[in-house]
C-alpha cells in the first residue's frame, strides 16, 4: 500500500520539514484567487496559537514555516501540496535525472505530457539507480516517496524497483 502524503510529512525530519514549510509558503503558483490549502494551514495555526487568521496571515514567511513545520498532522492535500513546492523549489536537478533516466520529457524537471503513463520496470529501475548514484540517500528515498504517495497509479512501480534495489543477491 502506497504512502500518504500526510504520512510523509509526519515522518520527516524537522529540519527538511522547516524547508517543506518554507517552500510551502514561498510557492506563489497558484493563479490568483484564494489558496485553500494555504487558507488551510492558516486556520489551523491561528487555532493552534489562538489567533486570528488574519494575524497569522501577517507573520513573516519565516515565522508561519516555523508555526507549520511545528505541526505533524496535516491533511493530505497541504501535505501535497508543500513536498510539490518543495521539490521544485529545492530538488529540480534531481527531478531532471530521474526524468531523463526514466526517458520521459520534461523542462526543468517538470513533466510536459498531459498524460504520462507508468514507465517499464527497467526504466524506473535506470531512474532509482541514477538518483541513488548522484544525491542522498535521505533526498532519493523523499523524492521517491513522494511521486508514489501523490500519483500511486503512474509511479508505484518505484516501490518495487527500490525493493529489488535493496535485497540482496541471491545465490
């Protein structure tokens, strides 16, 4: 079964889920309009501080990543959404070597095809090998994690390739 979001946001350190938080906060992608899971995040820290939202709206990026990085349950959609800000904040050359490797196209380490259906085992396999043998251990296994908690359907494949990765040779 498939990692959620939430799970991995839970699970981190809390010196990479400062940095999460902070991408998180940082990421101005969304097309105008109201950002409902920064609207979330809002809510929940000013409950958990007794402020008002709009209090907490006016805290300094650094001071709201902070307050957010403090919490470890968040729903899956802000969890989502603060690993995407993140990776493509902090993570681009990686996403790119795992793109090139996997032999899917991209700009940057985003993908551009509309639809991208899941890659050949030995694709994925190429991919892991790639990461693994260029950045670290903890970065790869985040990286990894976090395409198969957000779209199981395409990249779950990497779970099982990570498995054969790691079991030892068999005589």
């Amino acid at each position: 079964m498939a990692i959620r979001p939430s799970k991995l946001w839970k699970d981190l350190a809390a010196d990479k889920r400062l940095a999460v938080a902070d991408a998180f906060w940082r990421d101005n992608s969304t097309a105008g309009g109201v950002d409902p899971q920064k609207l979330e995040a809002i809510v929940a820290i000013a409950r958990r501080l007794n402020f008002r939202p709009k209090s907490v709206q006016a805290l300094a990026v650094e001071r709201r990543a902070r307050h957010l990085a403090q919490m470890s349950d968040v729903s899956d959609l802000l969890a989502t959404r603060a690993l995407i800000a993140y990776h493509l904040t902090a993570q681009r050359p990686m996403m790119a070597k795992f793109l090139d490797a996997v032999g899917l196209a991209h700009e940057d380490g985003v993908i551009t095809a509309e639809e991208v259906p899941p890659p050949e085992p030995g694709r994925l396999a190429a991919g892991v090998q790639a990461l693994r043998a260029a950045f670290p251990a903890d970065a790869v296994a985040l990286y990894l994690n976090t395409l198969v908690a957000i779209d199981g359907e395409t990249w779950g494949g990497i779970d099982a390739e990570i498995q054969k990765q790691d079991s030892p040779a068999q005589p």
